[in-house]
C-alpha cells in the first residue's frame, strides 16, 4: 500500500474529502491506513500507533481506536458491495468465543469459496437464533442459495423449515470444513487480543474484521508468485477506491 503522510495542524479538517471523514485532523490517507493496519494484521493499538510513529505520523492509540470504530464497519461494508456475487451453496457453522469471561455462539455463513457472507455474536444456539441467524443472511446477502450445509442440530433444521424451506438442506454429523476453516483467523485474532470484552464490541469488530481480513488472503497457494502480486494490486486499488485513499506514491 502506497501512502503519503502529511500530519495536519491540530483541528484543521480534511481537505476535500468525502463526509464520513469531514472535520477529522487526519487525512483520509492516515486514517484508512490505520483501519487496514489494524484489521489486516494481529496488532494492537499501540503497535499501530508505533508503527505510524516510524512513518512519521503522530497518533494515539486511542485515535486509533476510535477511528477503527469509526471507520471499520464503513469499508467493510464497501468491499462487500464490491465482492462477486456468492457462490449457491452457503456453508454455516457456530464456535465458541469466550467474551468477558462468559462464554458465546459466534454463527458464521461462508460460500463454497470461504468468502464469509455474514456473522453474528449471540448468546444462545437454539431454533430461535438459527432463524434469526437465517433471516439475516437472506437480508444482507444479495443471493439465494441453492444449497445449504450445517452440521446436526435440530434447531437448524426447524428454522431452515421455516426461513428457507425452498432451499435444499443438507446436514451431517462430520465437519463441515468451509465453514470450520473461516474461524481460524478469528481464533488467531481472539488470541493476540487476549480475548473479547463485550458481546456488541465482538459483534462490531468482527463484522469489519470478516469484511476487510479476507479482502488481502487471496488464496496465494493457488497462484504463481506474478500471479498474486497482481491479484493484490487490484485488492489495494479497489482498497483505495472504497477508503477514497489513492494518493500519489510515498517518497523513498
């Protein structure tokens, strides 16, 4: 990712920028490197903050912080209205989290290709969360699967009866590795935080998490070495676009 820092004065705004980021003392360069940063790799705050320390920038980890909160959600949500249509057979799967100390349900829905559909923190797995579960992914997923896989529960199949009944449900007790394979980046990430500390916090990182992460793990085993740092130039084009970043090269 090129960039080019400048550090503003103290409260003077962001110069021609779009309205999510009027009236912020960084440019738009400084705080869409920030999200990347923090969402790509397993850092800190603080790690962030130091490492835009060596880029020359002045920020706190508390800038930092709000301005993922802030922001996190609003280009994950931008690349996944840039993402291909999902493939038709959608994989679900829950694992546990523990958050505060209590233990929770992380549902997630990926399609044939891993690509994570959705995700949702909830406390229970029962048929009245499998539904809700459902109804959200019918909502925000701009598709209809054909096909369906989750492992053996009744509840999912009570509630696919009732949200999805004109989709083929398939069930087994053996592991249903699409969708098991999506949680590792989570379970790294839950690690080198130390654990989650409030259900609506989890729920918000982790749905700009599953949206960015993935954005920059193209499948690099599948592709020459040519290959995929093309694949990734036009991830960081597309990047730019949705954080409205592009700039002009950093100089050596």
């Amino acid at each position: 990712m090129t960039l080019e820092l400048v550090v503003p004065g103290r409260g003077s705004p962001v110069s021609s920028a779009s309205p999510p980021y009027q009236g912020h003392r960084y440019p738009v360069e400084v705080i869409a490197h920030c999200v990347w940063l923090y969402h790509r790799f397993p850092l800190s705050f603080r790690e962030v903050e130091e490492l835009m320390l060596e880029r020359g920038v002045l920020v706190s980890h508390e800038t930092v912080r709000r301005r993922c909160a802030k922001f996190g959600q609003i280009h994950a949500t931008g690349l996944r209205r840039r993402r291909p249509r999902p493939g038709d057979t959608w994989h679900l799967d829950e694992v546990f989290i523990k958050i505060n100390g209590e233990w929770r349900y992380l549902w997630r829905a990926v399609d044939a290709d891993g690509t994570v559909l959705d995700i949702l923190v909830q406390n229970r797995r029962d048929k009245t969360t499998a539904r809700r579960f459902f109804r959200r992914l019918l909502k925000t997923t701009p598709a209809v699967p054909r096909v369906i896989v989750t492992d053996n529960p009744r509840s999912h199949g009570a509630a696919h009866r009732q949200v999805m009944p004109f989709v083929e449900h398939r069930s087994h007790k053996g592991p249903n590795h699409r969708a098991e394979n999506s949680h590792q980046p989570t379970r790294q990430r839950e690690r080198a935080m130390k654990g989650f500390r409030s259900v609506g916090a989890t729920q918000r990182f982790l749905a700009a998490f599953s949206g960015i992460s993935p954005h920059f793990r193209p499948r690099h085993h599948l592709t020459t070495a040519p290959g995929y740092r093309a694949e990734m130039t036009i991830r960081f084009a597309i990047w730019n676009q949705i954080t409205r970043a592009a700039g002009r090269p950093a100089e050596a």
